[in-house]
C-alpha cells in the first residue's frame, strides 16, 4: 500500500481553540505478533509500560522500548508490531479540536476500499513547538504518563463530568510531550545517559528493591550531587520521585489486574508497612487502595 504524503492534515491554532476529544483510552497486554497494516482517522498515543514493541511508517521501523510511546498521526500508513512477549500498551486515541464522532471501530481506522477524506482529522500546530508528527517516538516524562493513566481511568469508569476531565488530562499530555522538544539534558547527562536509562528499565522491573540515592549513586559511581542532577537530566524528576511514580504505577496496576490484597501489593511495590502505603497511595491518588480498585472495576 502506498504511503498518501497527503496526510496528517494541519492547523495553525492558538492554544485556546485547542480541544481535544478522547475516543479510545485502554490497557492491552499482547503477545508478539504483527498487525496489518492501516490509518486511521484521528490520532493515537501508543504508550509500552513494559516489553517491547515496533511501528513502521514512512518508510522507517522505529523501536519502541518500555517507557516510550509513538504518536500515529491521522492518515498516515502505519503497521505497530509487538516484539517481546506480554508487553502492555496503554493507548489513547484522540483529535485536536473535537472533530470526529466515533460510533465503532469503522470511524477510527480507514477501510482502504471506502475511504472517507472528510473524516481525517488535522493536528493542530502552534509557536514555537514543531508538530507532534515530527517525533515518531517520544519518552514522556513520569508525570505525563500518570496524566495518561488517570485518563484511561476517567475515560473506563466515566464518571459525571468526565469528558471535561479527560479534554483536561489530555491537553496535559499534549503539553508534556510538546515540551520534550526543548528540554536540554545537563552537563554530562549525554555521557551517562545510557547507564542512568539502563537503571531507570532496572528500576521499573524492580520496583520493590530499595532505590535510595546512596543506593543509586553507588551503582552509577559518582556522588550522590552530581547523580541526582544527572539522573533529573535524563528522566525529568529527581531521583526519588521517580521511584515513587513507578512505585504507584505499579501498584495501580496490581489493584486493577489482580486479587492480591492491599497489604501484599504493598509488600511488592516496596512500601512494607500497609499502613504507610495507604497513606501513600491516598495522597497521590486521592483515594485509598480498596476504592481505587473498586473505581477501576465498575465497568
């Protein structure tokens, strides 16, 4: 199938005529295969939590590691692979200014044989960010992948008033992301780079270990200063925070796909007090671990 340099379709838009609408937010957890190739009508964020996968477009395969997401732009011939076994996704699909109905699948991805040019979707673009389409694949910092969950969630649960939140969450990812475009890693984070990449994968798996900045400078041999400024280069936040984003994400995870209790979640994540782990979790969720999973499960 030919690739249509037609598309994405852009707009030149102020941030305020900004208006995104959510028409898919989901978890998957896949075995590795390949897809058929496709476009779709509106966009997509392909976020890997962990495993591995791939996306071939424009005539170039990108990888896709854990922690990174790929953006598929409206229109443009794309086929995702999934390379590592039981690698979870969590993908989104959206416009920029609340232009597509979606009633079923068909008003997401283009049926070659019946195409409707009418129903592609434009990216929006503003000064000074390139367009999002220019960067295939992207490593979002912990707090935009946090944003993204909270809007799986509101998007699965749909609770009262949550399309306004979701257009809330999302113009926050959108931020994020355009972001990444200017954000300038510090002196020495290009050399160590790698290694601080290669503890964070380490970290995600290991969520339970105690990843104190002692701990982490040790392993990086350097002192616990320049570790922390080197490792906030690399990932966005500092070294602590990181700990705690995983640490949550986890947990949210382990309460949503299992029946293991509050107690032993909090064993597996790293926190061995429940009490303190409650406490946690409560303050960055807002809610305790027994009703977020409660929320989680009410569809």
């Amino acid at each position: 199938m030919k690739q249509d340099t037609t598309y994405p379709l852009r707009r030149t838009a102020p941030f305020r005529a900004w208006s995104p609408s959510i028409h898919y937010a989901k978890y998957q957890v896949l075995a590795p295969h390949v897809l058929q190739w496709r476009r779709l009508y509106d966009f997509e964020l392909l976020f890997v939590f962990e495993g591995e996968a791939a996306t071939t477009m424009n005539g170039q395969r990108h990888a896709i590691a854990a922690g990174q997401l790929v953006f598929l732009p409206a229109g443009v011939l794309h086929r995702n692979e999934v390379v590592a076994p039981n690698t979870r996704f969590l993908g989104i699909h959206f416009d920029f200014f609340n232009e597509l109905a979606v009633y079923g699948e068909e008003d997401l991805v283009v049926n070659e044989d019946a195409v409707e040019p009418a129903k592609f979707c434009e990216e929006a673009l503003a000064e000074p960010f390139s367009p999002l389409s220019s960067f295939a694949v992207m490593t979002p910092p912990p707090s935009c992948v946090a944003l993204m969950e909270q809007l799986v969630q509101e998007f699965a649960v749909r609770p009262l008033g949550y399309e306004l939140a979701c257009k809330a969450l999302m113009l926050g990812v959108l931020s994020q992301l355009l972001r990444l475009q200017f954000a300038k890693p510090g002196p020495g984070a290009t050399v160590h780079g790698a290694r601080i990449q290669a503890l964070m994968a380490e970290i995600e798996r290991r969520p339970a270990e105690r990843w104190s900045n002692p701990l982490l400078a040790e392993r990086l041999a350097m002192n616990e200063d320049h570790m922390a400024k080197l490792f906030k280069a690399v990932a966005g936040v500092a070294p602590g925070e990181f700990v705690r984003a995983v640490r949550h994400r986890e947990a949210r995870r382990l309460l949503r796909e299992t029946d293991l209790t509050a107690e032993q979640i909090g064993e597996r994540v790293g926190y061995a007090d429940l009490h303190y782990f409650s406490r946690i979790f409560r303050k960055l969720e807002g809610v305790s671990p027994r009703a977020y999973r409660k929320l989680s499960r009410v569809l």
